[in-house]
C-alpha cells in the first residue's frame, strides 16, 4: 500500500504545475476560453447585422419607396416644401474627434 502512495502527490504536484503554468496551464485555458465566449458573441451580433444588411438590399430591390428613402437619407436631398431638420450628432468624449 505504501507504494502506492507516490502516485497521489504526483498528481498533486501536476495540478500545482498546471495551475501556475500561465503559458500552458489552466489559467491559459480559462483565458481563452473566455476569448472564445467573446468570439462567439461577436460573431452573432455580426449575424445580425449581415440579416438586417440583407433585408434592407432586397427592399432596395424591389422597393421603390426604400430605394428613394435611402438616396434621400444619403444625399440629403428634400422634395420641394419639405423641410430638412438636422439633429445634433452626438457629442463624442474627444473632442478632436467630430
């Protein structure tokens, strides 16, 4: 039984070596992990915005009203007797940076 005994502090001393190894060890893995998460969520709001993308370009297509909104919104162009009313843009924390 007493030879047996090596195998537990072996074991012990490999998870000590694994817990303090920042290159390879646990904390490597917890990072990224935590890297992947964050990846993850990226890549979904991305999809979001590539479905949005998407349905904009098909009323684009076949949307008359859509097509001269968005070159109206883009040019800012009005009709005649329309009235343009421009909203301040936000105000950003440079100020160097409109």
């Amino acid at each position: 039984m007493r030879g047996w005994l090596w195998i537990p502090a072996l074991l012990g001393v490999a998870f000590v070596v694994a817990a303090l190894d920042g290159d390879s060890g646990i904390r490597s893995w917890m990072r990224l992990r935590a890297e992947f998460g964050a990846a993850r969520g990226r890549i979904e709001a991305m999809g979001a915005e590539v479905d949005a993308l998407q349905r904009a370009a098909a009323a684009l297509e076949s949307d008359e009203f859509a097509i001269e909104r968005a070159i109206r919104e883009r040019l800012e162009y009005a009709r005649r007797g329309e009235t343009v009313v421009r909203l301040p843009r936000e105000h950003h924390a440079n100020p160097r940076f409109p």
